[in-house]
C-alpha cells in the first residue's frame, strides 16, 4: 500500500514485507525492499530505522524509490529481514 507523500508528515511505521537482490558490482550491493504502508514515491530518497534483536538501533538509507506494476521498491545497500518493523522518513 502506498500513501502519498503529500498526505502529512514524512515519517511513517511500516512492515518489510519483501527483498529481492537489485545488482552486484563487484563489492556494490544493492537490494530492494517492499513494505507493507508506504509514503515514498517514486524519486523519494530517505531513511528507514529498526532495532535489532539485540536492541541496537539499525539505520538504512533509502538510495532511490522505484515503481514496478503498483509496488513501491525501496532501494538500499543493506537489507532488512522481511517481518521487520520499520520507521520510514522521507527527507526529499
């Protein structure tokens, strides 16, 4: 599900709900990760934060947005497990 960006604050909780590898080159990984909720759009760059099990805090950029038949992919170097729970921030 996505909500527009437009629709009040930045910040949002979610669900990872899916990864899949985006492209490997050489030691540059990139994944993308889909949530459950959403107000990234398409050429939206930010941050999504989780804690750990441990209770260390985790903080994941967002490299780059994209859209492929209606699900928003959030691209980022280190993926999070599907099942996590998120905070995501829009910052532009």
């Amino acid at each position: 599900m996505s909500e527009s960006a437009g629709s009040g604050a930045s910040e949002f909780t979610a669900v990872v709900t899916d990864i899949r590898l985006e492209s490997r080159e050489g030691a540059a990984v990139r994944w993308r990760m889909t949530l459950d909720r959403t107000k990234f759009a398409a050429g939206d760059v930010g941050v999504l934060e989780a804690v750990s099990r441990t209770g260390t805090r985790i903080e994941v950029p967002v490299l780059a947005v994209i859209v492929v038949d209606g699900d928003v992919w959030h691209v980022v170097e280190k993926p999070l497990a599907a099942g996590t729970d998120v905070v995501g921030r829009v910052t532009r």
